[in-house]
C-alpha cells in the first residue's frame, strides 16, 4: 500500500459503523486479521440487532399477515396491489408518455431506469398516486428495518441470453451484509422465461451456519477473483445455501399488478432466460446506515431532495464524471417502457 494511502486510514475507521461494505476499498474491512477476530461477525450481529430495534417501531404500520410472511420468507407478496382501473392507467401512462431515463449494461443486460421525481410525473396524475401510496413505503421500511424515503424509478431489464457475456445479477448472491429493502410492482405477467426473482426463503436469517460461512468468506473477499465479492455482496450458489439450511429458491412468477418486496440481505438473483426478455416494473429500494438508533432524519427527505432525488443524482453523476470518476449510469434520451435500449 502505497504511504499516501493511510491519508484516508481516518475514514476508513469511520466506515465501519456505516453501511460501508467493500473489503477491497476498506483495509480495515477487508483486514484478514481483524475478521479472523470477528469484525465483520460483529458488524452483522450489530446491524441485524438495530433493524430488529427500528422494525418493532415500524411494526405497527404493516399488517400482521405481511408481519409474517416476511419472518418466515424475508419476502412478502401482494397480488393485486393497485386498483385495476389505476393500475391500467399507469400502463397506458408510461406506455405513450416519455420519462428522464438512465441505462447500464451487465453483461448481456441492460437495466433502465425513468425517474418517477416529482417535477418529472406532474400533471400524471395516475403516478402520483402511486407515489402518494404508502401501503408501499411503510412495508418497504418494515422490511428494510429503517425509517426513510425509498428511491423509486420505473425500472425496465432487457436481457439477451450470451454465455459469453454472464449478468452478474444471474447469481445468487446478497446485497450488503444488513437488512435493505427492494420492491418490484411488476407492470406485466412474469412467467419463468421473463427473468423473475430468484430467492432462497428464510436466508434472511443469520443461522449460525450462516455466520460461519460469511466469516470464512471474509477471510478472502478482499483478493477474491470476484469482484462483487470483493466489494462486498458475497455471492453463493444453490447447493451451499441448502447447506447453510434453507430452503429451495423460488421464483417469482407472478400476474401484473404483484408488489414484491424482499430484504435483499437475503440470497437472491436475476433468473436467466433462454430467449430474449423486456419486461417492466415499478421499482423502489430503501438502504440506511445499519446502525442507526432511529428511524427519522433521513436526507432524503430533506427539501431540495425528497422527490427529486433522481434529478439530484443524475446532476452529481455529471459532475463527477467530468472528473473521470462517474459511475455505471449513462444519461439517455427520455423513454417509455417499450424502448430499445440505447446502450
């Protein structure tokens, strides 16, 4: 390491009680040392312990039905989530009227996303609704574990099958090592060649094989060959997960107008299709620093961002791409859902 490098050992202290999760950009994350001594073990523990903290709080929002499920799954399924007239209209909506859009390729995929901002869905009235529904945000909060303003886009996954060019979303895989949320309302039928969500019941739960496998996966995720496993989202196949004492992965194949939401620190993936795919959602993600005490003062919420906070990226993107560090999104010309993508 290079002697300029130990000028950010401060931040890297301070990243541990965030939601800093990358064991090759953070020594002391990635210290084989420290987590042969239970860093990384004492992170998850602290972490999952706070979200159940914040979502006794949050409880009380959210049905016992949902309460449930996502206990014994770490998933809930809603099924006829919008009133069909309004959910007919979104469709016509994005159907003929174009958004703001960003793109980025994986591999063989190519993931869009139309900003839902407010500035952008004035006078459409259909998406506001939506966006004023918060039967959505307060289960996303529950199952995130943590109070706040979910990210929300209309997102569209168009995906053609190459083996030479894999999606790293094919894998099953974790996001962070906390509890998040992530809610796809789908916006058309999804059958089993349409990429559903793949994820492993109950692999929200940390069993004690669970924590012996992240632990021994954090002894290496800082030279892993993998880069996602390096930066933090371990990857696992389906015959270890059985291992570990979970179930079979499901697949989400639903009817149009299903609200999915899943706490993506358990096992999930894109599944792979053998024809060509498009297929269109209403998209939301929720994730907060792990340890906080509360469930408020979100900065999304602040004025300036809350309902703007697509066009707020979209501007910090340019920025700092204008200095050569700006990340995988690619602004594009404005779009509805049946576009050709543009990347």
């Amino acid at each position: 390491m290079k002697p300029i490098s130990y000028l950010a050992a401060p931040l890297w202290v301070v990243q541990l009680a965030s939601g800093a999760k990358s064991f090759r950009a953070n020594p002391l994350i990635g210290s084989v040392r420290l987590n042969r001594r239970g860093l990384h073990a004492a992170r998850v523990r602290l972490a999952r312990a706070m979200a159940e903290r914040r979502r006794q709080r949050l409880a009380a929002s959210v049905g016992p039905a949902e309460i449930a499920d996502y206990t014994r799954d770490g998933y809930v399924v809603c099924r006829n989530f919008l009133p069909p007239e309004l959910f007919a209209e979104i469709r016509r909506d994005l159907n003929a009227n174009p958004l703001p859009s960003w793109e980025r390729r994986e591999g063989a995929t190519v993931t869009r996303r139309a900003s839902l901002d407010r500035p952008d869905i004035a006078g459409r009235p259909a998406l506001a609704a939506f966006i004023d529904d918060n039967r959505l945000f307060d289960l996303m909060r529950f199952v995130a574990g943590c109070g706040g303003e979910p990210l929300v886009h209309v997102q569209t996954v168009i995906a053609e099958p190459d083996p030479s060019r894999p999606d790293p979303q094919n894998t099953l895989h974790m996001d962070t090592f906390h509890s998040t949320a992530k809610a796809w309302l789908y916006l058309q039928d999804v059958g089993p060649e349409d990429g559903p969500l793949l994820y492993v019941p109950g692999s929200h739960r940390m069993t004690p094989e669970r924590f012996a496998w992240e632990r021994d996966l954090s002894l290496r995720a800082a030279q892993h060959a993998d880069p996602e496993i390096a930066a933090g989202s371990f990857r696992i196949d389906r015959e270890t997960a059985l291992q570990l004492g979970y179930r079979e992965p499901v697949a989400m194949t639903v009817p149009a107008n299903t609200l999915v939401v899943a706490d993506t620190h358990g096992f999930h993936a894109r599944c792979a299709s053998a024809r060509p795919t498009h297929r269109s959602e209403l998209y939301a993600t929720l994730r907060r620093n792990p340890f906080l005490p509360f469930t408020g003062l979100h900065l999304h919420a602040m004025p300036g961002l809350r309902g703007r906070l697509s066009t707020r990226q979209a501007q910090l993107d340019g920025l700092l791409r204008r200095f050569g560090i700006g990340g995988p999104w690619k602004s594009v010309a404005p779009t509805c859902l049946a576009d050709p993508p543009s990347i």
